[in-house]
C-alpha cells in the first residue's frame, strides 16, 4: 500500500509580478516560481507565484510531523525575512500563504498524521496578513 506523505510550503501569489524581482527583494532562494502573471494582460489576469518549499516527506521513512514540518523547514527559514516579506506584499499586492499538501494512503492500517499549526506559526501569519492552506488527496491503490 502507499504511504502518508507531507510536504510543507510558503508562497507568494498574485498578478503581474516577476518572481525573480521578489527573490532580490527577499534575500531567498525559492524552490519554484512561476512568472505567467508577470506579461498576462488585465482583461483575463493570470497567477504568478514565489514558492519556498520543503521537501516532500514519507511516512515509510519517518513519522510525519507536520507541525515540525512547518516549523524547521519553512518557517525558521523564512522567519528572518518578515519585515520584507510585508513589504514586498504591500509593494505588488500580492498574498503570502503559508501551505501543507498531504497525501493520505488509503491503507486502514495506516495512522493519519496530526495536522496543526504552533502559535509561532499563527502569529508570523497574522502578523505578515498570510493565509493558511491545507490540501490533501489520497494515494491510489498499488
């Protein structure tokens, strides 16, 4: 059967922006980006987006923690950036969300992983106006 698995991420999106300017701006290398709203025109607007990523976890592997996930592999990262992430926000109107993707097997025997948020994550979101996502999907069968 598959496994559990997590991956954890802070991202930037919005309209017509560039990513790379937001990577100067920042100081941060992202794991992705995609500038699609950077030339879109404003009559059908386009996303582009700034990803800061973790790795994606295996339940096989360890035991998935998606609390530590966001806490040692994004936000310790990232948390040194606060006050340019703000203004990065207000200077090109885009939302800062702070994201988990689970993967959930659909093995009985499997335990599902516990899926919160500490206050130090809490209180960096509302402090930098973030949004919290959680998207999950189940495995197939092997």
């Amino acid at each position: 059967m598959a496994s559990n698995k997590a991956r954890a991420y802070f991202s930037l999106v919005g309209y017509h922006f560039k990513p790379d300017h937001i990577t100067q701006q920042l100081g941060l290398d992202p794991t992705s980006t995609n500038d699609a709203g950077a030339s879109g025109s404003l009559d059908k607007p386009v996303i582009s987006s700034w990803e800061f990523s973790s790795p994606t976890l295996n339940s096989d592997e360890q035991d998935l923690d998606v609390y530590k996930l966001i806490d040692d592999e994004i936000l310790k990262k990232i948390e040194h950036a606060k006050d340019k992430i703000i203004q990065v926000c207000q200077a090109h109107n885009i939302s800062p969300r702070i994201c988990v993707e689970l993967t959930l097997s659909i093995d009985k025997d499997e335990k599902a992983p516990e899926v919160g948020f500490g206050s130090r994550v809490v209180k960096f979101c509302s402090e930098i106006g973030a949004f919290i996502n959680i998207d999950y999907k189940l495995s197939e069968r092997i």
